[in-house]
C-alpha cells in the first residue's frame, strides 16, 4: 500500500541538506555529550544514508556512469578544503569528505553490478570499503551504498539490512570507548546518537521515484555541501 503522502527526490535531498546543516552546527558549536548535541547530531544521522541511497538510485538512472563518476571526483577535490578546514581548523591532506566516500560508494555499486565472479566481486566492494576508513562516514558509506543497490526491488530489506549496520556499529563504537577507558557515560554520549540513521528509512519509504525541481536541481548538494562546510569553517576556527 502506498503512503498517504510522498516525497519527491527534491524533497528529500532538501531533507537531508538541512540534517546536515544541524549536524555540523552541532559539532562545530554545540557539545556532543549534552541533551541538545545527542538531538542535534541524531537528527544529522538522517543525511548520510539518504545521500547513499541516492547514489544507488543515481546509478540505476545514470545514462553514463564515467560522468556520474566524474563528477563525484571534480566535487570531492572542490570539497576537499572546505572539509578539513572546518574539521580541523587547517589545510591537511587527511581526511577526505563524504564525497569521497559517496565516490566509493558508486564504484562499490558499479563493481557488484558488473563483477560476476561472486569472490572477485566482494572483494572489489569490501577493498573500496577500506579505502573509505579515511574518509568521512567511511566504510558505513560504501556498505549503504551496496545495501541500497541490492535490495533496490525490497523496501524491508533495505530496513533490516541497515537496522543491522547500525546496531552492530553503535554497539562496538560504544564497546571500543568503553575498552579506551571511558566511563559508560561518555562512551554512550559519543556513540548513541548515531542510533539516528534509522531516522532516515522512514524519509526512503515516502520517495516515489520522481525527480522533482528543477533541471538545476541536482548540482543543490553538490554546491551546498563544499560552501556551507566552509563558512563554517571559518566561524568554528577563526
């Protein structure tokens, strides 16, 4: 049965730009242990697995992949500044953004479409998935990505498969701070909140498959994400 109300592309790219904008207001101006950090960066988890799911939905639409990839690449190099500008106060080679790791992510998709050696296939998607440990959300990314493709046909088990992610990393996330030395408060206080990306399967549910805007639409993200990460930036550090 179909949704009383839907979503277009549009829509919830809007969504996932405002998430987003939250999250790191919060990271850069909020603490993370407090009531109102744990809200804000649980509402941010929403951007990342939506922004997968839309790689995925690219991919199956895309009338060329090598551009699509392309244009991932340009935006991963213009985005690169900004990013560690606002992540760490200077210009580093380390870490790459979430374009990287969303370029990653395609490659996974497109390497389990096309790889149909069941072995070499898996091991193009978890090496990509390495690649990704120095970028941001990293190999969480690409696996959404790949998760996103394959049961492209089934909305539960895209649910049960992410479900599944997320609980498994927040439950070792808060197992690694605890066995660092933190105390359970603090351990929950830096992982809890990524119980939020489950936030974003309800959002999924509601697209119906149109685009929405306009033919300009699509370059929204891509301008957003590299501008509003470097006003940022400079706020955070100046």
């Amino acid at each position: 049965m179909k949704p009383a109300i839907s979503l277009t592309g549009h829509q919830l790219k809007l969504i996932a730009i405002t998430a987003m904008l939250i999250d790191h207001i919060a990271w850069a101006f909020v603490d993370t242990q407090s009531v109102l950090g744990q809200l804000l960066h649980a509402i941010g988890r929403i951007t990342a697995p939506t922004m997968c799911f839309f790689i995925a939905q690219g991919y199956i639409h895309t009338r060329s992949f090598p551009r699509y990839l392309g244009r991932m690449g340009i935006f991963a190099l213009i985005s690169h500044i900004p990013y560690v500008l606002f992540s760490v106060g200077k210009v580093t080679f380390l870490p790459f953004s979430v374009m990287y790791t969303l370029g990653l992510g395609l490659l996974a998709v497109y390497s389990y479409d096309r790889i149909k050696n069941e072995t070499r296939r898996w091991l193009a998607v978890l090496g990509l998935a390495f690649l990704s440990i120095y970028g941001d959300w990293g190999f969480l990314g690409v696996l959404f990505c790949v998760v996103f493709y394959i049961h492209r046909d089934s909305f539960r088990d895209q649910c049960v498969s992410i479900a599944t992610f997320t609980m498994v990393t927040t439950a070792s996330q808060i197992a690694s701070y605890l066995g660092l030395g933190y105390t359970l408060k603090d351990a929950l206080g830096n992982s809890l909140f990524q119980l939020g990306i489950l936030l974003s399967l309800p959002l999924i549910y509601l697209y119906n498959g149109e685009r929405g805007g306009t033919s300009r639409s699509r370059w929204l993200f891509y301008i957003f994400y590299p501008t509003h990460l470097f006003i940022l930036g400079i706020l955070r550090w100046m």
